[in-house]
C-alpha cells in the first residue's frame, strides 16, 4: 500500500515531543519523512539521531508486548503500528506521554498504579486448594470460554486506562484494562477465587463506577470491549449479592 | 484505599444493591413515562378539561397506584444517578454524599406524594 502522507517538499516531518516532567513541555524537532513510518520511528529517530537523552519505552514494535504506548496528537495510541499518514493527514504531530498515569520523565510514565490495580481487582489465576486429578476440559464453544476469549487479548498497554475520564476524576478506580482481566478470570471455570475477586471488583472504586460510555472501546488497539467486561461484573456482582455472596 | 476488609466488602454490597435498585427503578421509569405521554397525548387531543381529569382521577386507586409507583421510581432513580455525579464531579464522599442522596430521595417523594395529592 503506498503511503500518502503529505509532505513538505524537502521530505521533512515537523513533530512536537514532550520534555521533562508533568511540568514539561514540547519540544520541536525535524524528522526524515519516510515511506511507513510509524509514530514509534518517528521518537526513535529523534532519540537516535538528535538528541540521546530523550526516554520512551518499547520492546517488541509488532503491537504484542504494549510497552509504547504514548499520547499521539491528543489520542492515547500504541506507536509502534501508529502510522504517521494515519494520525498526521494535516502534517501536524505532538507525542506526549500516557495521561493519568505519573510522568517519568519525556514520554515515559510509571506503569506501577496500572499494574498496582490489576493486582488489586485479583487479576491472577486462584488455583483450588485440592489437587486437581486431571485436566479440565473447556469447551470452545461454551458461553464461558466465549466470554474468556473476547478479553484475553490485552496486552497491557494502558491506551484504554488514559482514554478513561472515571480513571482521570476517580485515582482509586481499578480501571478498564483490569476489570477486564478479572472478567476473563470470572469466566475460567478452573479458576476457585471468583467470589474473592467479586468482593475486590465491586464497590465505587471498581466496576460500579463504571459509566459504559466506551472511552475504552473506541481506543484500544486490539479491538477488545473492557466495558461489555465491566457491564459482566456488574451483573455477576448483582447474583453474588442476592445470594449473599458479597 | 486505607479500608478494613469488612469496609471494603460493604462498599461492594452498597454499590451492587445501588446498581440494581438503578435498573429496576428504570424499568419502571421506562413504563410509567411512555404510560404517562400516552395519556398526555389522548387529554389534550381529545381536550379534556381540568375538571374533568380531576373528575376522573380523584378517589381512583388506578390513578394512585400508578402516580404512587411513578413518584417511588423517581425516588429512588435519580439520586442514585446524581450520587455518582457528586462523587466523581465534585469529590464528595462518606456521610456527606450519603445524607446528599437521601436528602434528594426524600425531598422528591415529598414534593411527588403532593403532587399526588392534588391530583387523586
Ligand atoms: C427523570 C428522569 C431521569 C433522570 C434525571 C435520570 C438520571 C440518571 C442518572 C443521573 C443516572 C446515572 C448515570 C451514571 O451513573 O452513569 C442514570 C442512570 C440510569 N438511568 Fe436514568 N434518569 C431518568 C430517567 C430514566 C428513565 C426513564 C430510564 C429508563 C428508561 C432510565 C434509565 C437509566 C439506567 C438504565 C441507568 C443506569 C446507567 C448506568 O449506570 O450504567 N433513566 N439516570
Ligand atoms: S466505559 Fe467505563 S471503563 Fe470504559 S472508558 Fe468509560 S468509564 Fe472508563
Ligand atoms: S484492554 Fe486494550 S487498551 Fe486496555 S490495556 Fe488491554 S489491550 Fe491495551
Ligand atoms: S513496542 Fe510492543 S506493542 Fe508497541
């Protein structure tokens, strides 16, 4: 596919970088203009070839490890399958770091509180206490693997936790990435911690403070739905505190 | 969060009771408001008086059971919505928030059963 992209006639990218802390600010820095280039090039050739000092992170730059994940003219985008044709039609570009997330320092944030709440919403597989004397079958078609199956995806990235305005008014809140996991792990019949992960998912810090808009939905690069996830929890919380569960 | 485990599963249970009060109270919302349009539409077109809607509505339990419903979903529907909205927009919470929602439910079934009783 041939990429489209205008350029100015020296073939040259003006992009806005952010510099510093939360205090920060952007920086102006010219780029080649290439063929393909993803936003994740565009930070990489400033880091490499103009000014070493700049920090972002990546790793894998084929969208599986969601280690890049930065703010891309105004959107949270994972950068290494962000294509500069793509979200720079008008030639403008800014990459800033990941909101409501701490800022490190240039386009890197602490990724602790995300990962912190992952933990906090039980986001693990609970084995039973009993040995288990042989494999558990799992239907693919049965509604409860279909239902693992649409949120497994995640790579952790964070788009969808700083797309999410609850995130930004509510800090306790777990989030859509975690109440996602811990709504794959609902739906692991093998799993034995689901009342426990109820209890810690419920509440006005977790899945009830949830407003369905799909912020989450409409940014995540792997397609998925963390609020048909979250609306899940809500129903299965509802059960569990008819029964007493909760 | 800085709460004790028995805390923090009560929050959970108020929230999960909250949520389905919400939805049943929107069902019934649902009904009563296209009920409520419905009979709006026949008085005006038909153009029945004041009078004669008081004629109608005075002393029928029909009437009362139906505003009775209606006013309780109100009641119980929207300060539950506007609980969220104070908590994240403007950061109450604990008793504060608490005695704001049932403050809220309270002064609209009280200006609601009024209403009612000017009517049935
Ligand atoms: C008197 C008019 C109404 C007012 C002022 C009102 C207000 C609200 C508010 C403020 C919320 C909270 C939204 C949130 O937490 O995200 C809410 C939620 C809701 N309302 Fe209403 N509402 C009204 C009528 C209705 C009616 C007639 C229905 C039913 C058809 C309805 C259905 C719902 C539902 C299902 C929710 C839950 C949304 C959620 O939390 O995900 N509401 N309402
Ligand atoms: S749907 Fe829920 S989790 Fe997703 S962005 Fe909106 S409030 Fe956040
Ligand atoms: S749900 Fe989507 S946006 Fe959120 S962390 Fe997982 S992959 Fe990223
Ligand atoms: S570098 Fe791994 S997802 Fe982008």
């Amino acid at each position: 596919m041939q990429d489209t992209a205008p350029r100015d006639a020296s073939g040259v990218l003006a992009v806005e970088i952010w510099r510093g802390g939360t205090d920060g600010g952007f920086a102006r820095y010219e780029v080649p203009r290439r063929a393909n280039q993803t936003v994740l090039d565009v930070v990489t050739h400033v880091q490499r070839q103009i000014d070493p000092t700049l920090a972002y992170r990546f790793a894998c730059r084929v969208g599986m490890c969601g280690s890049c994940a930065m703010t891309v003219n105004g959107r949270p985008r994972w950068t290494c399958r962000t294509h500069v044709s793509k979200v720079a039609a008008d030639g403008r570009l800014a990459v800033a770091p990941l909101a409501n997330l701490p800022v490190v320092r240039d386009l890197v944030v602490d990724m602790a509180p995300f990962f912190d709440k992952w933990a906090r919403a039980e986001g693990r597989f609970i084995p039973p206490q009993e040995p288990q004397s042989d494999f558990a079958v799992v239907k693919p078609a049965s509604a409860k693997r279909r239902a693992a199956d649409a949120g497994i995806e995640c790579i952790g990235c964070a788009v969808c936790y700083a797309a999410c305005d609850i995130v930004g008014w509510l800090p306790d809140y777990l989030g859509p990435a975690a109440l996602n996991r811990a709504w794959t792990l609902v739906n692991d019949v093998r799993d034995a911690g689901r009342d426990r992960r109820l209890a810690a998912v419920a509440g006005d810090a977790g899945c009830h403070a949830c407003h369905s808009q799909q912020g989450c939905v409409s940014h995540c690069p792997k397609q998925l739905n963390p609020t048909e996830s979250i609306a899940g929890l809500k129903r299965a919380t509802a059960w569990a505190s008819l029964r007493g569960k909760l | 969060m800085g709460l004790a485990a028995g805390q923090t599963v009560n929050a959970a249970r108020v929230e999960a009771w909250l949520w389905i009060a919400q939805r049943l109270s929107a069902l019934l919302l649902a009904a009563c408001v296209a009920v409520h349009l419905a009979v709006i539409i026949y008085a005006t077109r038909q153009g029945v008086s004041a009078a004669a809607i008081l004629g109608r509505t005075r002393g029928s339990p029909v009437a009362l059971a139906f505003y009775g419903t209606f006013v309780a979903a109100i009641a119980m529907h929207v300060p539950i919505g506007l609980r969220a909205i104070l908590r994240e927009s403007i950061g109450w919470s604990g008793a504060r928030l608490e005695l704001a929602t049932i403050a809220l439910a309270v002064l609209l079934l009280a200006l609601g059963l009024r209403a009612i009783g000017g009517l049935v």
